[in-house]
C-alpha cells in the first residue's frame, strides 16, 4: 500500500505531468502561451510513429507469445462493447440526449493513444515488461467503438450519415495507418532497424511527450474554461466513474489472455481511457448533432488526467494485487 | 477590361466535411473552388481556435467563383452536405474577367 | 433557396488585438464570426510577412456576417477597437440562406 | 459612420508569383493588400493541397482594397502578372470608412 | 587582453553566430530562405522550455546561494530603471517622439532571452558556472520595463490604452510562463527529472539554438532592408551605446548582491539585452501609435548581433577584470 | 552478384524504404494521414542544414583532396547537358509538347537532395567513404538544368518569361543558400564546430529522414492518384530508364575526375535524380505553360522511388564493378 502511494506521488511529480499541469493552469489563467497547431500535430505524428516502431520492435525481439491474435480479439470485443455500458450509465445518470449519450460513449469505447503511451512510461520507469504487440491491440481498439455508437442510435431511431466514404475514413483514419505501419516497420526491420534510428526514436521521446502533454493541458484547459457550464454533476462524476468501470472490463480480458503484468495494465489503460482524436472526428460527420464540447471536455478535460494521474498508478496497484508481481 | 457578372460564395465549414463539401460541389459541375485555413471563431456552437489542436478539427472556408446561372446548382449540392453541420453559407455578387473559366 | 440580404463585414487588424475586437463584438450582440489567418501585407506602415516570426506579431482577419440592421451597432465596437491601429475595415453586401442564425 | 464605395479586388494566385504581383501592384500605385495563405483548390488544373509540400508550391490569396477610380491601373498590373498562370481574379464592391487610406 | 581577444573570434566562429550571419546575409541578399512560423514558434518554446527547465534543475542541485530573492529583486529594479535612462538618452540623441521613444525604451528595459541562451553557452564552453536561477531573474525582467514605459508617457500627455487585461497579457505572457513553469517543474522533479528528458533538452539543444539564430538572422535582415530609412544616425548610434551602459548597471548590481563571475556576466547580458517578442506584442496594444518598426529593428537588427558578437565575450573580459576569474 | 542482391534486399528493408512505402500506401488508399506544410518544410530545412554542415566538416577533416573545383565544373557541366539528352529522348518517346518536354528535362538536369542523403546513408551504412564535398556539388547541379531548358525553348520560339530577378530566385534559392551556407560554417568550425552541435545533426537524422521519406511517399501517391491519366506510355518508360542514362554520365564524370568509390556513387545519384523543389518552382515563374503535374509526378512518383529502391544498390554495384572496390 505504502508503495502504490509512493508510486501515485512519484507519477505525479514527474516532469509529464506536470507539464500537463503547467498547460492546464497556463490556460485556466488565460495566458496566450500556445502551441500551432503545425507543432502540435508534427508532435503526435512523432510519438505515433515512435511508439509503433518501438512495438512492433519488440514483437521482432521476443516473439509473438502466441497471444498476438487472441489480444487483437479481445481488445475489438472491448471496443465495441464499453459503448454499451457507457451508454446505458449516461442513460441513467445525467439528462444527456440519445445522441450525446451515443457520441460520449463511442469516445469511451475507442482508446487514447497518449493516455497509452504515458503508462508505458511509468511501467518501463518501474522495470516491468509488456507485450510488444499492445500497441497493435491499441489500434484495433480505435474503430470497433464507433461502430457500436452508430448501431446504437440507429437503433433508437436516430438519423446517420452512413456517407459512401466514412468507413474507409475511419479504417485508414491517419493516426491508425501512422500506428500499424511504423508497428510494421519495426516489425519487419527489428533490432536493427530501431539502432539504425534509435537515437531519434528513444532518445528525446520522453522530453517530446512532455511538451506534447503541456500543450494537451492547455487544450484541455481551453475547453474546461469554454465548457465549464456544461459538463457537472451527472455527467462530471461519469468521466470519473466510468475509466475504472473500462478498467474492471480490460482486467478480465487481459487475465482471460493470460498477458503479463505490464500488458494487463495496459489492457485496462486503454479500456479506462478515451478518445479525443479519431473519435470526435467521426462522431462530427457522422453524429453532426451530438454537442462536440460534451465529448471533447469529458474525454480531455476530465478522464485524461484522471487517467494520468491517479489511474495509471492504481489500475498497476489493483493488476499487482490481483496478478502477483 | 471587359467584366463578366459572377457570384462569388463562401461556405465557411468543419475541416472533416470538406472533402464531401468539394465531391458535392463536383457533382453539381462546379470544378473550381479555393480552400482558406481558418484559425478560429464563434457562432451558436461556442467559440473555437485551432491552436495546438491535433486532429482534423476545426473549420474551412471554401470559395467558390460561379457564373450566376449556376448558383442554385452550387447552393442545392452544398445545403446538402452543409445542412445538418456546423457552419455558415454565404453569397456576393462580384465580377470576374476571363468568364470563359467559370 | 430564399436568401436573405446581410452584411459581410472583413476587420484585417493586428494579432495582437484579435481577442479585444472579439470581446467588443460580442459585447455589441454580435455572435458569429470567422478568423482567417493572414500571411503578410502592405499598407501605409510599410511591407511585413509572418515567416520566420515568433511573437504574436502579424494581422488576422475577422469576418462578420451579419444582418444589416446590425451593422452600424458592429461599426462602433469594431471600431473602439481598431481606431488607433493599423488595419483595414470593409463592408459588402451578400445574401445568406439561413437567416436565423445571424 | 460615413462609408465610401471601394472595390474588392480577390487575386488567386501561384506563391511563386506573389512577390511579382505585389511588386506590379506596388508599380501601380497600389500600396496596400493583404495575403492570405490558401490550403488548397481544384481547377482547369486540377486539385491540389498544401499538406505535406516543401517547396514554395501552393496558391495564395491577394486582398487590395481600393477606391474605384483606381481598378482599371491595378487590374492592368495584376494581369501582366497573373495573364499566363493558373489563377483567378475577381471584383466585388465594397465600402470603406476611412477613405484616406486607399 | 591576448586571452580575451581569442577569445572573442572563438566566439565569433562559433556555428551559433555563424548560423546568425547566415540568416542575415541570405535576407540582405534577398533569397527566399525562410522558416515557416510554425517552427520558428515551435522552436522559440523548445528554448525556452529546456532553459527554464535546466535552470531549475540547477537550483535544485545547488541550492539557492541565499540569493534568489536579491537576485530578482534587482532584476525587477533594473528592468524598470532602465527605460528611464534609455528615454533619456534617446531625447537626447534623436529625433525620436515621446511616444516612440518610449516605446524603444521599454523594448531595453526588458530582455532578450536568446542573447541570454548564447551567453550561457559560452560560458558552458568556457567552464564558467553561474547561478541556475538566473532564468527566474530573466523572468522577471521581462515586465517592469513596460510599467515604467507607460508611466513615461502618461506623465508626458501621451494617451496609454490601459485596457482591462493588458496587465493579465504582460504578466501572464506565453514566454513567462513557460520559462518560469519550466523552471518550477526542473526544481520540482530536481536531476531526476533531468535524467528522464535530458537527451531532449540538453543533447539537441545547441543545434536547435543554430537554426534559431538563423532564423533569426533571416527576420532581422528582412527587417534592416525594409526599415534602412529609418534607423540611422543617433537611432543607430543608440542601438550600439545602450547595451554599453545597459551592461554597465547589471554589472553594478551583480557586485552588489555578489553573484558568480557567471552570474555577474548574465545579468550584464540581461541588462544589455533588448526585447523583440513580448515587449513588442505590448507596445502594439498599449501604444499603437508608436512605430514598430524602430524598436524591433534595433533591438534586432542592431542590438542583438552587437551583444551576440561583441559584447558576450567583452562584458565577461570586463567582468573578470573587475570581479576576478 | 549476390552481394549486390543481398545488398538491394537488405536496402528495400530498411527503415527509410519502408517509410516511403508506407507513405505511399497510405495516399494511395486515400487515408487522410498528412504531414502539416510546417513540418514538412521544418524537416527539410533540418535536412539541408545537417547534411550541407556535414559536408563542410568533412572538407575541413579531410582537405580537399585537390578535386573540389574540378568536381564542381563537372557537377555544373552535368546539370547543364543533361536536359539536351532528356529533352531529345522525350521529343523522340513521347508525344509531350516543347514546352512540356523542356521543363521535364529540367528537373532531371537539376538534382534531389533526399535520393543524395539516402545514397549517402546506404554508403555511411556500408562503410564506404566519400568526398565530403559532394554536397557542394549538389548545390552546384541544382541550377545550370535550368538555364538549359529556358534555352531550348527560346531556341524553339517558345516565349521564356525572364523576368527581372528570375535569376536571383534560382541561384539564391532557400535551399541552394542552406546547402552551401551550412557546408561553409562546416568547413570554417570544423570537427570542433561539430561536436558542438553533433548531438543534434547526427543522431538523429536517420530518425527524421525516416519520417521526412513517409511524407515524401503521402506526396508522391496524392500526385500518382490524381495524374494517374497523364503520365503512362512513353512518359513512364523515360521516368524509369532517364536515370540510368544520367547514372551513366556521372559514372563517366566521376571515373574523369577520380573521385572515390563513393563519390562515383553519389556523382551518379546527383546525375540519376531529378530535382522535385527548386526546378518545379522556377519552372512554374519561367515556364507557366508548361503542365507542372507531369514533372512532379515523373520526379517525385516515378524517379525518385526507382532511385531509392533499385537506383542506388545498382549504382554501387556498377560502380564497385568498374572502379573497382
Ligand atoms: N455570423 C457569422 N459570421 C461569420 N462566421 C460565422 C458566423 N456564424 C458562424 N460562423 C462560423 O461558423 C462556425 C460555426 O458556427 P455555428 O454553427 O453558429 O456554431 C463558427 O465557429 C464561425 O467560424
Ligand atoms: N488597401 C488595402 N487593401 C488590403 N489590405 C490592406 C490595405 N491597406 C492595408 N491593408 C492591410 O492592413 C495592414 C496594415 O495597413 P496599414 O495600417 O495601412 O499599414 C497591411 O499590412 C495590410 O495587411
Ligand atoms: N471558380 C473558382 N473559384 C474559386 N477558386 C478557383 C476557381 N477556379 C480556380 N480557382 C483557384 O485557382 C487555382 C488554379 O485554377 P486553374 O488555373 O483553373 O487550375 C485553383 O486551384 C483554385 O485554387
Ligand atoms: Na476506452
Ligand atoms: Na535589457
Ligand atoms: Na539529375
């Protein structure tokens, strides 16, 4: 116990999150300090591509375990199925409408990928291993979820835009294409190929993360102070209640697979997380009458740090218990 | 020089629907069209600014110079991507000197 | 489609002072508006471009549709605002097609 | 607040043309426009985007405001400038309030 | 002399200055290199982040030397002192308006925080140390010198838009917050948080600094060509004596709270330094009727290479001699 | 033989391929992955700079080895009489208008920097040095092509607009001055200048040609897409065999002047590629008549993946076969 708390404290001083803080305090504050957008998305182009090579890297060294495709399953069964829980929670506890609730719970189904990447940092900071291939499994994860939110409002009668091109647009959304073809590269080169660039990808990762987390603080700070009326009681207490409920879900299937520590807590990170990146993009073309400030506040504003935070360290703290060390 | 009368329209529109936007404005003939970045701005839905946003977020302003007879085929292909969306429609009369582009 | 008249009011003004002209249109009941970023100029205070800049330097341009009765009260903040700085105010005639909204 | 009539002049045209056109404009007695950066377009030439170019490719939008007395000398200088390139070019009327300044 | 002399062209053909000259020649020569805004932005945040965030790990390590306090308290004196002594000298020397001269005024009151980069890296390639949070002094430097700029004006009849959040925009400026947020989180997280990110900060950081000043020579050469009228004679002249005297009270100060040789000759380099992104920014607000273009081409076109090129090694050759190696 | 296979093999395998492929798949699938204007230029000044103050450096370890200026007068009489064999095999394989033909055979006089730095790359890999100074000779072959075609077309009554500062744009071209400026500082601060910066210029740059390559494929397959009609036939054939024809003339250039194994390699890159930044823009001032969408998709989708895929190996093995190793 008195190590979790240790940890929590440990994760919370380090320099990600508080660059985290430091952007979300820069923009409660109204301060100008911004990033461009042309930086911000060179950034995310960066840390998608790091941590795909880096994975499929790591499937070349050790191997497949053999759970390669059992993971890839469960995690799409995770995609599509967290909508429903989301959805019925929403249902009961606020006055969301059927298409606000359905987009709020697509964002919950699908994955964030930065959420991801900051727990691999934590568990690489504590020494402990995870399957390579997770980072395929965060991929498979981004899409299914939408698809259960727009069975979900069709079924409630609700209009979609099922336009000719939205599936391939959600498939071969960049951030997926980025993620699974560096994840294939690194597969493909190895070892070899991560020294050829190692000093590009490994090296400075950890310093672009925290600039890349002060400017999601100050997205997100941005959207808190725009949103503040909109996103409380109700609604509030989902963004805190439902990445433990996601959690619970990747837990079981990460023991179901028999992944290691590392990899279950993985598995219940990018459960417990949410979208804030392909999701809204697909939710605003197909879903143009859901209310994007619900989503993108709750997903950035409120479960992303709590993610971060205090998630991360006790969704390892729970996995260690429950798994063994 | 001679002037030839022309409409010049501008659907101001979120980043994600801009290729329907222009697949649509194809489909109704009109082959022309200028895209200008938009950094921020406000309407019924709230205020908005592109900064250190990362995805596909964010709006588009879309130009279109048409001769006048085909401004409804324009209007009928854009309202019907437009309508349910976020974003504003709006058209001037101007005048353009090589008409035989448009 | 029936179109309705409006005014389409284009403020290019210096960054700088973006949020105060948006805060002074806001407070003149003006709602809706547009910014578009602008790569460089010339005007009576010489020749500038934003490349290479870090500061806030540069202009933007602010568009306002608006109805025309709604015109002269956007004037007046638009121009408590830009008075004393440099940039540009125009105002042309267009036609919008969902009158509600502005 | 008293307006002026003026003329928009709109001027699409290649990056690499810019700094020929604004030096024609400037040859004209035009001193005063404002570029816009352009992310894309489609027409007689096809489509094209800004994402991901290097070079100095691309469109860019040219904005003069001028008294009306004053178009056919820019129109003259513009099309020396735009008559062989891609590009389009057109004329809106508009209102000014501080006249002096065009 | 013969050491400092050396010295001197060792500085000189440093790539960092060379890069500067680069700039500078391909923009009078007019070729069309140019850094789009968004990295130069995106570069200009990379410094001032590892900058602030080295010199809190500094003052983690070392402890604070008891001088902080007094350290910034000077900083604040100077920065409002100086525009005084700069207005004066300005009505003295030149034509220039109240207004304008104010306004050039503030711009030497307040600090150039890549001149103050250059000079730590010269001290770092010299082996001189200094205090770590002499960024927090920078900090701190940057506003009062618009206070008192204003004060000037109002007191000569000149009309000052004090609009409510001016103050909320100066203090509250991108570039001070991320310098002191950095500088708070290097404290903070101390050579631990150093250890994590420093292949992003420190490696990378002298190369990044290269293509800034090259940029920045390009802005600046863009500016001397379009502003050749304007700053001549006793504007230049200004340009050229300011950072003299400017250097000459920081020196002052340095012996009086007894900084290090190091920190003796960043606080000269502060104090001689003239600002050309947040004082700018705040001129055009408050005093709109000032012309930009004499501030921002002394400051950049005139002051910033004479410090980069002459006054970094003569303010340490004079520092030495005066405080002892 | 088999070397040479295993060689290509492994070439087609590496990272920097991989990404361009990846790239390419992505645009041709019509997946919305882009790389933001910014970046992209970002990337390539970055590029430019590392490689042309590599360059320099190596000039200042190595000396000049006595061939620098015969290299150069090469390099330019290369660019030069190039586009006279490529613009009669064009005017003899293919139905392209003068104009058309001409501003082809531009491109392939001029050079790509990218084929030259992943040429370099393969040589660094292979442990096979070269003349440090070929980067000059790159910036030396990137203009000359030009003045060629602009005389051919007057020479066939095409209207040429030479406009006043024509030739300031070609020879002062942003790209052109960072080359030979970062050369020169290479050359002035030498090994010393680089280790200074050498954390920032070396380590990382495969890492970024890497993504830089990913963003050159998303370009080269938008471009293939959209001009899948023009380009075919005849226009497909010259693409692929322009060259091996210009491989041809470097390896004699290279053999006259005796470079170095890898300087023969890299002289036959420079001849083999054709140039998809500065000559499209040139073109498009001089030669507006002329359809820009040929030349690009014959330089960037057609040249420059044969280059960088079956190209390089094959120049190696050529050059290994008849300068000896
Ligand atoms: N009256 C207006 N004038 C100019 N732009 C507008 C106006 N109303 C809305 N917009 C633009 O359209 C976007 C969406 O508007 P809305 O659908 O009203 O939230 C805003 O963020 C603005 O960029
Ligand atoms: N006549 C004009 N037409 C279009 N834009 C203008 C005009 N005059 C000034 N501007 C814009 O306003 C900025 C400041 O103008 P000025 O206050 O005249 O220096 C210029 O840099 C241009 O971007
Ligand atoms: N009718 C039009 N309306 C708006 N922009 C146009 C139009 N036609 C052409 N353009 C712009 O001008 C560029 C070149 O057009 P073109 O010369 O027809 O290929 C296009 O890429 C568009 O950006
Ligand atoms: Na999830
Ligand atoms: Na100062
Ligand atoms: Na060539």
């Amino acid at each position: 116990m008195q190590d979790i708390l240790a940890l929590a404290l440990d994760n919370l001083l380090s320099p990600i999150i508080l660059c985290f803080v430091l952007g979300l305090a820069a923009a409660l504050a109204r301060s100008d300090l911004a990033f461009p957008e042309a930086v911000a998305k060179g950034m995310s182009l960066y840390l998608l591509f790091a941590i795909g090579f880096k994975g499929g890297v790591a499937v070349a060294s050790n191997g497949m375990s053999g759970q390669l495709g059992l993971s890839l399953l469960f995690g799409v069964i995770l995609s599509a199925l967290i909508p429903f829980v989301a959805f019925a929670i929403l249902r009961a506890m606020t006055k969301l409408s059927v298409t606000d609730a359905a987009a709020v719970a697509a964002h919950y189904g699908s994955i964030s990928i930065v959420t991801f990447v900051a727990a691999s940092s934590v568990l690489e900071a504590q020494g402990i291993t995870f399957e390579g291939y997770m980072v395929a499994v965060a991929a498979a994860m981004e899409a299914p979820a939408i698809l259960s939110a727009l069975w979900l409002i069709s079924r409630k009668g609700g209009g979609v835009d099922q336009g000719g091109h939205l599936w391939r647009e959600i498939l071969l959304n960049g951030s997926i294409v980025l993620l699974v073809g560096a994840f294939l590269i690194g597969w493909i080169t190895g070892p070899e190929g991560k020294a050829e660039i190692d000093a590009f990808i490994t090296a400075p990762f950890k310093g672009v993360l925290c600039l890349f987390l002060l400017d999601m603080g100050l997205v997100a700070g941005r959207g808190l102070r725009q949103a503040r009326g909109e996103v409380r009681g109700g609604v509030l207490a989902f963004g805190l209640l439902m990445p433990l409920i996601g959690a619970g879900f990747g837990l079981a299937a990460a023991a179901l697979i028999g992944l290691s520590l590392g990899g279950a807590v993985l598995m219940m990170v990018l459960s417990a997380s949410a979208s804030y990146i392909a999701v809204p993009a697909a939710m605003r073309v197909a879903l143009p009458d859901a209310n994007p400030a619900i989503s993108l506040t709750l997903a950035l504003g409120i479960t992303f740090p709590f993610n971060l935070t205090i998630g991360i360290p006790l969704y390892l703290a729970v996995a260690t218990a429950i798994l063994g060390g | 020089m001679e002037m030839h009368a022309a409409k010049r329209v501008e659907i101001i529109i979120e980043a994600v629907m801009e290729t329907r936007l222009t697949e649509a404005l194809r489909g109704a003939g009109v082959s022309g069209y200028t895209v200008l970045p938009v950094m921020g701005g406000a309407g019924r839905s709230g205020e908005w600014s592109r900064e250190g946003q990362i995805g596909r977020s964010g709006m588009v302003a879309v130009v279109c110079l048409i001769r006048p007879e085909r401004l409804d085929g324009l209007l009928k292909a854009a309202f019907g991507v437009v309508e349910r969306h976020i974003g504003v429609v709006s058209i001037s009369d101007t005048q353009v000197v090589r008409a035989e582009r448009f």
